[in-house]
C-alpha cells in the first residue's frame, strides 16, 4: 500500500493507493452517503444509499439536484461525509453535490476505473455538461481521503483501462519523463493488469497531478492548464459526437492534434508528435478521429470548443508540449485554433 498527504490550498487531502484499502471507510466519522453507479455492485455500505446513472448522460444538473434533495430528506448534515463510488462520471457529480449541499459536505472518492484512480478522483473539479459542453457548471473542491482499491480493477474491461492509460500518458508527454519510459517499457505488464505495474502507474501520477494541483488549485495562475493537454481538441470531440466518443478515447486523439498544433507553431522539438504516436499506439489508442469510429460534426466541435475554460477574451492559453516531458502555455489566437482544429477534426489527421 502506498500514502500520500498534500496540502491543496485550505485543505490536507489524503490518497490510499493498493488492494484493500477500502476498508478505510470504517474509520469516517459521522453518517455517510454511498453514491453508486446501477451497474456496479455495491461493496460498500452506507448510511443512506443513492444510485446514479454513470456515462456522460449521468453528468446533468438534474441528478446533482437528486443527490442534493435524497441528503435533504435523509437529514444529513454538515457533520456527515458523502462517499462517491465509481469512474469519473459518478465522481464528478457526486462531488458537485457535496459541494453545494450545505456549502459543502466533506468528501471521500473511491475511483472504481484506472481513470478515476490516475485523475478524475484526484485534484477538486467536480461538474456537470451543460449547454452541449464539458463539464460548465461545476466547483472547485477537493475530497478529504482518495482511496485507489486496485481490486475494482479486476472487474474492468481492457477498453476501460486504455481509456484511463490515454490520461497516465498525459502526465508522462508534458510533466514525466521517467512515467514515459516505464510505459515504452511495461505496456504488457500494464495492459495483463500487473498489479506491482498498475501501483507504480497510479502512484506516479497521482503524485504528478497533485504537485500541480497544489500550485494551482483553481487554475488561475498558468500552471493546471497543463492537466488539460489534449483536451481543447478532446473535449470537442466529445461535443461534436453528441458524448458518444468517450473520454479518453477524444482526448487520446485530442493530444495528437495539440502536439501537431505545437509542432508546427514551432513549440515543439522535432520528434515530439513521433513519440505521442508511438507511446499511443503501443497502447491501442486512437491517434486520429478517423480512429474513433463515430460521427464527429466539425461545426459541433468548434462551437463547443470556443467556450473551452482556458479563453480568455479572443486568445485561448494553451499547453503544448515542447518536448517529452517538458511543457509551456501559449496564448493563440482564438482564429488560429479554430483553423487548426478545423483541419485536424476534419481530415483525421491534420493540421
Ligand atoms: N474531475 C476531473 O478532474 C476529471 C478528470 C478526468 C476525467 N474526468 C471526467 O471523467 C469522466 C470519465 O470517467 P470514466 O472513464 O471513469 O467513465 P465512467 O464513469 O463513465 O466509467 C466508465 C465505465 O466503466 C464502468 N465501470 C466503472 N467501474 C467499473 C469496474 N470496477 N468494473 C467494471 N466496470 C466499471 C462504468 O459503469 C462505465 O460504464 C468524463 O466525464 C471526464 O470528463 C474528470
Ligand atoms: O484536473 C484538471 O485540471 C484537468 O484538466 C484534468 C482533466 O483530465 C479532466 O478531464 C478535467 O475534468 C477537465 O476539466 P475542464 O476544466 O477542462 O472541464
Ligand atoms: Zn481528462
């Protein structure tokens, strides 16, 4: 079992990492709401138990209002804690839930995918989609205790782990160097769900995403956004196939298009798109929206892409990769982007 305590701004957040760990919910004081996805079958009991409908469909403001009113009616109170149990979709909006109920109630996530474990889980944004765009109405707002219990990992497809490696492979192209030769190295391992693989996977970058997640909690200082590499043209994606691509999937081609953007505005060494193509593909990722095997409406994608979180007036700031490792933000020109993307989306391969 690995431990890990970082203090984000006002709050301590404590991870668990290993099989087992999720025994640890004994020792929560007060009562405690499980909120679950229907089609996982519930190891955990609670004081109050609440289903949710997981996928992106489940991330609507309506559901976040359920969860809120199912507290109500239960009499929680601030002294209480809500215990959100599941992939990325549960956790971002149970977590918006406890964040608005009472100004806030304190928060445990139990990732139940290797993406929830790596990423969502960790770091405080909560929200739900809105307006056909990711995640618009949503809070800042870190869970007291993050328990990665490898042993939900045994029941996860292969399909959800790569979706959950595109987001480790994030971490290893902009922020970890050393995170991206173990991967060039131990893809096998990972993908048999080595569980000494998958520890070492999920500690580094539960580690990467916290360094930077202290820095900069709400995003304001230049140096979150690196979290969002790939996720411009990711989140697009999502828009633009009505959030029939998933996650992962959008954003695995998403860092393709981004670090071709960075390439060719001359950001990026040369060798750097070769090396995103080569880690992605070692792991059966897509690197083209061809690749993606859905209906993407371009227009779609661009409108939704204009209201990305890193504008700021007519620029977007953007991270890009300079090389393996290594990252800087650059302001572009709202126009730019969209032409690039534009090429990108349209002819899967671009720009
Ligand atoms: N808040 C953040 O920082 C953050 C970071 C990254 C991604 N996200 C969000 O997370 C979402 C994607 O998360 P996800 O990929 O976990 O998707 P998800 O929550 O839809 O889960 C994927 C699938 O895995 C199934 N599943 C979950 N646990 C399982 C298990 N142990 N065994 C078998 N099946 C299991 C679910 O039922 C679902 O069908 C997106 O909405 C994305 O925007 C948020
Ligand atoms: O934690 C972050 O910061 C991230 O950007 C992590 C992303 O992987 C994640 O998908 C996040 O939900 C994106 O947030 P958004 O601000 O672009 O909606
Ligand atoms: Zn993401």
């Amino acid at each position: 079992m690995i431990e890990f305590s970082e203090k984000v701004c006002c709050s301590e957040v404590k991870v668990k990492v290993g099989r087992g760990v999720l025994g640890e919910l004994d020792s929560i004081k007060g009562r405690k709401c499980v909120v679950h996805p229907k089609s996982l079958p519930l190891e955990v009991k609670g004081d109050l138990d609440i289903t949710l409908e997981d996928g992106e469909r489940g991330k609507d403001i309506s559901n976040a209002l359920s969860i809120v009113d199912k507290l109500l009616d239960a009499g929680f109170t601030r002294g209480d804690s809500l215990v959100a149990v599941g992939g990325g979709t549960v956790m971002d909006v149970a977590g918006f839930s406890a964040s608005i109920f009472m100004r806030g109630l304190n928060l445990v996530n139990v990732p139940t995918t290797l993406l929830g474990m790596v990423d969502a889980g960790i770091g405080g944004k909560t929200g739900v989609n809105y307006g056909n765009a990711k995640n618009m109405i949503g809070t800042f707002y870190q869970p007291s205790l993050i328990l990665d219990d490898l042993s939900f990992l045994d029941t996860l497809p292969e399909e959800e782990l790569r979706r959950g490696l595109a987001e480790v492979i994030k971490y290893a192209l902009v922020l970890d160097k050393e995170l991206y030769d173990f991967l060039s190295l131990n893809s096998g391992a990972i993908l048999r769900k080595d569980n000494d693989a998958l520890e070492r996977v999920i500690s580094s970058s539960v580690k990467d995403k916290l360094a930077v997640v202290s820095e900069d909690e709400r995003e304001t200082k230049g140096i979150r956004i690196v979290l969002n590499f790939g996720h411009t043209i990711g989140h697009a994606i999502e828009a633009g196939s009505n959030f029939q691509v998933p996650h992962g999937l959008a954003i695995s081609a998403g860092m393709v298009c981004e670090a071709k953007m960075a390439e060719e505005l001359g950001y990026a060494e040369e060798g750097v798109v070769e090396d995103v193509l080569w880690l992605l593909h070692l792991f059966r990722l897509p690197i083209s929206v061809e690749q993606l095997n859905s209906r993407v409406e371009v227009e779609k994608a661009l409108s939704a892409m204009v209201k990305d979180k890193k504008r700021r007036g007519e620029e977007i700031l953007m991270p890009f990769p300079t090389r393996i490792g290594n990252w800087r933000a650059v302001k572009i020109p709202l126009e730019t982007l969209e032409g690039l993307a534009k090429q990108c989306l349209s002819n899967g391969g671009g720009p």
